[in-house]
C-alpha cells in the first residue's frame, strides 16, 4: 500500500521545466488535449485538440496499441517532442468515498487515511495505490442543509444529527481515491510514447467536477431550489456527480457501463449496418439514422441509461444526501444527442442543461463537441492551481524512475555538451596556435628585414641628438654674436667733428649688448643731431640720457646708455628697411621719377620713411643707379679737438643695405666656431670717430 499526497508529487517538479504540461483525457472514442497558462490574472487556452480512436472491431473495440499511435500522432501534429502530462484514470477502475476526521493538520490525516480506507476499499490495501484530498467543514454536516426540510420528522432528525456532529473542533472532508497498483501499470503503457512523461494521474470524477466548479464560479447556474446532479455522458461509461448547491461540494458520485454506444448499437441494428458505420452516420449523418427520422424512438433506445438516471436519483433521496434534485447538468460527449434534453426532461421531471467548459476561455473546437473536454479541462485547471479537488494516483516509485531517467538523460546531454564544447575549445586552441605560429614566423621575418633599418634609426637618433646640440649651441651664439667693429663704425656714422668720444663702457650680461657712451659736443646743437641720429640708426635701440653737464670750456659732456642689435636682428632690421624704400620708390609719380635727380633721391626716400637724408644716401642707388654729383658729394668737418682719421675699412650703413638680400632666407649662417663676446670695456679718450663719407665704395663684410 502507498499513499500519494500533494507533498509526494514533489519528484515531478525535477522534470525539464521546458518541457510542456499537458492535460490528456483518452476515451472510448476520442483523445483530447488540453493547455491552460496563466496570464496575469486571466487564464487562456493554450493548447487544444482531439483526435478520434480507429476501431479494432465490429464492436467498436480499441487496443492500447492504437490508442499510443493516436496519442503519438495528435503530439506530432503539434510538434511536442518533450510531455508532461496529466493522465485521466476513469472512474470505474477507481474507488472513490467520502468520509470526516476530526483534524485538520495534514500530518494527522495522511496518518489517519489507512485507518479509514480499509473500512471503504474492496480489495487489500498492499496492491492499492491510495491518493487523497480533504477540506475543512468546520462543525458543518455532510449532507447538504435542504435534507433537513423534506418533512417535519426527518427534519427532527436531522437537527438532532447536527447536534451530534457540531463540536467546537475544526474537522476535515477527506475525498479519498483508490486504485489498483496493477490497473495503474497496465494504465502507464498506453502512455508509453517517446518524450512523454507522467506529471500526474487524476481521477475522471474529481476532473469533471473541477471544471464543472471553475464553471460555476464564472456563470452561476440557478439550481431552482435544489442540488444539482452533474452527468458526465461518455460512450461507454457514464458517471453521476452529486453536488450541493448551497457548499458547492462533491456529495456523491457513481459511474455506470452505459452511454452514447447505446444509441449506435440501436442505429446499427435497425438501420442493418455496422457499428462503425452506425458511428459515423450517429456523429455525421443523424437526420438519415433510424433515431433521426423517428425521434419518437429515442427514449426506447434510451432505456438503459434512463433506468440508471432514475436509479441514482432514488438512491440519493433514499440515502437523504439530497432533499431535491433542482437541475440536471449533461456533460461529455453524448450530451450533444439530438432530442436527449428533452427525453431526460420528460422522463424525470427535472430541468436539464448542457453545460459548455470552454466558454469560460472564449474558445471553442472544430475537432469535438465542446462538453467533450469537460474532464480535461479539469485535469488541465491543477496546472493553474485552480483546482479544488486535487488528488495523484501516481505511484512513487514510477515518479522516481521519471525522475531518475530525466536526470540520465540531461546527464548525457551535459556530457555531450560539454563534451562538443571541449572538442570546439580544443579546435579553437589549436587554429589560434597554428595561427600563432605563422605569425611567429612572419613577425622573425619581418624582425630580420627591420634589424639593418632598426640599426640605422638608432644611428641617425644619435646623429640627430649630435646635431640637436650642436644647433643649440649655435642658436646661442647667434643671439648673442654682435660684430662690434661693424657697431663702431655705424656709431661713427651718427658722429661728426663737433662730437667726441671719452670714454665707451661695453655690458653683455643676459644676453644683452648695453653700450655706455661718455661724449662732449661743441654746443647743445651737436649734442642734439648726434643723439637724434642715434636714435634713428638702425643698429641701436633703447636711447637714454641719463646726465648732461655744461662744462667750463662751454663744452656739453653727456653720458648716452643704448642697446646694441646683435647682428641676425641687426640683418632683419636692415631688410625691412630695404622693403620699405622699394615701396616708396615704386609708389613715387613717374613724372617725379625722371625730374628728381640722383642727389635728392635720398632727401625723398628719407621724407617718405620719416629718416634724416644721410642715413639713407646710399639707400637710393638700391633703387636707381647714382650720378655723378652723388659720388662727388663730400662733407665739412669741424675740428674741435684731437681727430683720428676714419679706419679704410669703414662700411656706411647705407652701403650694407645695398648689399643685403632681399629676404632672411639667403642670410648666411654665421658658423659655429664664434664665441660668446665677453664683458668689454673701452676707454678712449679725447677721440672723435668722424662719419666717412658716402663716396667711399663699400666693403663687402666677411
């Protein structure tokens, strides 16, 4: 004996969860699948279909072997390869009671169930698979609250039973169901197709009940004062279930050997054909049947079915488990009859309806009757956990086997897995490192032509640190290399005779030539032309007087500080000029061109440029060629003191500006073997250096 409750249906929760839950409900006739899913708060049909079951005789027989291949090919048609379904068990291999335990604790009652079930089963519990439910009632009886109304003295008696069974404990309805272990096997086999695999067994009862409660609960039916007696019609078997319409529970069920096959074998009698021609004109053809044409001929037809009608009907009444019968509920298959409402009607006196499980959902079906999938839809509902009922013949040590098997498998797909991702990782290391070779390769390859070109990189890197210095070096020397002799005699040109020089004071300190000038002048007149004519050369910049004296003699002696050009700004300086008196004497009149003479070109110039005529005589033959009269122009010198004759190689300013290129790109370089002009310091005295004159022909510098 074994029990199996909700907390041993804990192994089928270890199936692949990919794998899709279904509900199957073989018939005698048919197989129906059904898939319900939750979506948020509604639920929706997911999956549903039926297929009709081949004949394996006269007598509309079915064998296991036919019913897998249906079972397999209605799977196909929806490509399920993997199944986890939940097998209906009929009611006639089931025995189903009902009884109370004064516990509610589930411990207690899956102790107390063994107890109880040998006072209901008729066969040995140790080959019965035994499977349970149970609600609590509270101190409520198990008969339905209008048995106590049938007439005054069951009424007294009813009373006094509630009395009785009304105790200030909780207690518990147990619905127990019992199987057996042998008939479950033999069960499991029709099941025995590849990917399919057992969630749960239910019992047909409970499934018919449960979709009938799931339709109560969304369209009310009006029992009239009554309770309500749900028949389930199928071909062969048809089952009665009691419900209380006041609670809403199961009160009594009970399944009998007639059904729809009734009215086929009566059509294949009269009308001389074969039962499966009988079938097919029944469920296609009905208006050509025998039962067609005389509908009068029903209820003869009919008779055994509605003997069991009236039958179950007594018995409830007898057994006071109902005070009346308010309606009639059809379901099933042969609940779509033509003219069976109104038999069943006439001949019990009680309103009868046909209940639809899928409108509930919105659906319908092409493939079958509707009331067709009442019990798989109510094996389907414990997927979406709205089941009342819930019970699981499914023996454990079958879940196990399930479970054992499901986890081989996926153990053998792991191990192919892992096995086809080692051989894909071993095929990528292997093509990496074959790469890596052939790169190796072509890197010692191109390693070996770059070595000679990585030698002469580092070679030049040398040569160009060399020469990086080098022209530091000479970048210094430039900044501060200063021909002082070309200084002196640019500073004689700014002289006359009536200026001398005392004493001269060179300072090169931060790369600055400041030259300090002590002079006297004749009168405050000279002194003024020789320092505007300082101020004008292009050699010094900076002019400042700090001291002037009036000496005894009338003599002005002054002190003059300026800077000193070094010689590349002093070259810079002198091209600039040179561009300006081009401009100057291109933007002249043409007329004026040819009427102003040599001698006054540079009078001109220097008006233009805003400089004194003799600082700029030469500068005009840059611009045309001289007369005569310019080269025989000559200057007086006043003498005033001691004079020293102006040195042969004296250069006038204006002779460099002729020599000069036109732009700092032909300026020679001066070369890196000039030194840095130290400190100087010149004292002369009582010396004039006289300003030669423009006549001289110019020295070429070296």
């Amino acid at each position: 004996m074994s029990v199996a409750t909700k907390k041993s249906s804990f192994a089928t929760k270890l199936l692949v969860s990919t794998d899709r839950q279904l509900a199957v409900d073989i018939g005698s006739r048919w197989i129906k699948l059904v898939e319900l899913r939750r979506r948020k708060e509604r639920i929706e049909v997911s999956l549903l279909d039926a297929a009709p079951i081949a004949f394996a005789s006269a007598r509309g027989d079915v064998t296991p072997t036919q019913i897998t291949e249906t079972l397999e090919k209605l799977l196909r048609r929806h490509n399920l390869k993997n199944a986890s379904v939940i097998s209906i068990l009929p009611r006639e291999f089931v025995t189903v009671k009902r009884f109370e335990v004064p516990s509610t604790r589930r411990e207690q009652i899956e102790q107390m169930v063994p107890l109880e079930a040998e006072k209901y089963v008729p066969f040995a519990l140790e080959r019965a698979q035994l499977s349970f439910d149970f609600e609590v009632i509270g101190g409520e009886t198990v008969a339905s609250a209008d048995s106590a109304t049938r007439h005054a003295a069951e009424a007294d008696a009813a009373q006094v039973a509630v009395a009785t069974l009304q105790v200030g404990e909780q207690r518990a309805l147990v619905h127990l169901a019992a199987a057996r272990r042998s008939v479950i096997a033999q069960f499991l086999k029709l099941y025995e197709v590849r990917g399919v695999k057992q969630h749960a067994i239910d019992v047909s009862t409970f499934a018919t009940y449960n979709a009938f409660a799931y339709h109560t609960r969304r369209q009310p039916i009006n029992a009239r004062d009554g309770d309500i007696l749900l028949v389930e019609l199928g071909a062969r078997r048809t089952e009665f279930i009691l419900i209380a319409a006041a609670t809403g529970a199961l009160v009594f069920s009970r399944s009998v050997e007639h059904g729809g096959d009734l009215l086929t074998e009566y059509i294949a009698s009269h009308d001389h054909v074969t039962f499966e021609e009988a079938e097919k004109r029944k469920c296609e053809q009905w208006g050509a049947t025998c039962l067609g044409q005389q509908p009068e001929t029903l209820p003869e037809a009919l008779q055994p079915l509605l003997a069991e009608f009236e039958k179950t009907l007594r018995y409830v009444s007898t057994a006071t488990l109902t005070a009346r019968i308010g309606t009639i509920v059809l379901s099933g298959g042969g609940a779509m009859t033509p003219g069976l409402l109104t038999v069943v009607q006439e001949r019990l006196r009680i309103p009868v309806e046909v209940v639809d499980p899928l409108s509930d959902f919105g659906m319908h079906s092409d493939t079958a009757p509707a009331p067709a999938f009442s019990i798989a839809i109510g094996a389907a509902l414990r997927m979406v956990k709205e089941s009342r009922i819930t019970v699981d013949l499914l023996p454990v040590d079958v879940a196990k086997l399930q479970t054992q098997a499901v986890r081989k498998k996926r153990l053998i797909q792991a191990g192919i897995a892992a096995g086809i991702l080692l051989l894909g990782g071993l095929m990528i290391f292997g093509a990496r490192v074959a790469w890596s070779m052939v790169t190796l390769k072509q890197l010692a390859t191109e390693q070996a032509t770059l070595r000679p070109l990585r030698d002469s990189v580092i070679r030049l890197e040398r040569e160009y640190t060399l020469l990086s210095n080098s022209v530091n070096q000479m970048e210094q020397i430039i900044e501060t290399k200063t021909s002082w002799s070309q200084a002196l005699r640019t500073l004689s040109e700014c002289m006359d005779t009536n200026v001398w020089v005392r004493q001269l004071q060179v300072s090169t300190r931060q790369r600055r030539n400041t030259l300090t000038i002590t002079a006297r002048a004749v009168t405050l007149e000279d002194y003024m032309r020789f320092k505007d004519a300082l101020s004008k050369s292009t050699r010094f910049e900076n002019i400042n007087v700090p001291t002037t004296t009036r000496q005894a003699d009338d003599t002005t002696e002054f002190v003059i500080t300026c800077e000193v050009l070094p010689d590349y700004k002093y070259v810079e300086r002198l091209i600039e000029k040179k561009a300006r008196i081009m401009d100057v004497m291109r933007q002249a009149p043409v007329h004026v061109r040819h009427v102003t003479s040599a001698s006054n070109a540079p009078a001109a110039a220097a008006a233009a440029l805003d400089t004194p005529p003799d600082g700029l005589a030469a500068a005009a033959s840059i611009a045309r060629p001289t007369s005569a009269s310019a080269h025989a122009q000559k200057s007086t010198v006043t003498e005033r003191a001691p004079a020293v004759a102006p040195a042969p190689e004296a250069v006038p300013e204006a002779a460099l500006l002729n020599q000069l290129p036109n732009s700092m790109s032909a300026v020679p370089v001066f070369t890196a073997g000039m030194s840095r002009m130290p400190a100087l310091s010149l004292a002369l005295t009582n010396m004039v250096l006289p300003r030669p004159a423009l006549s001289q022909p110019p020295v070429t510098t070296p």
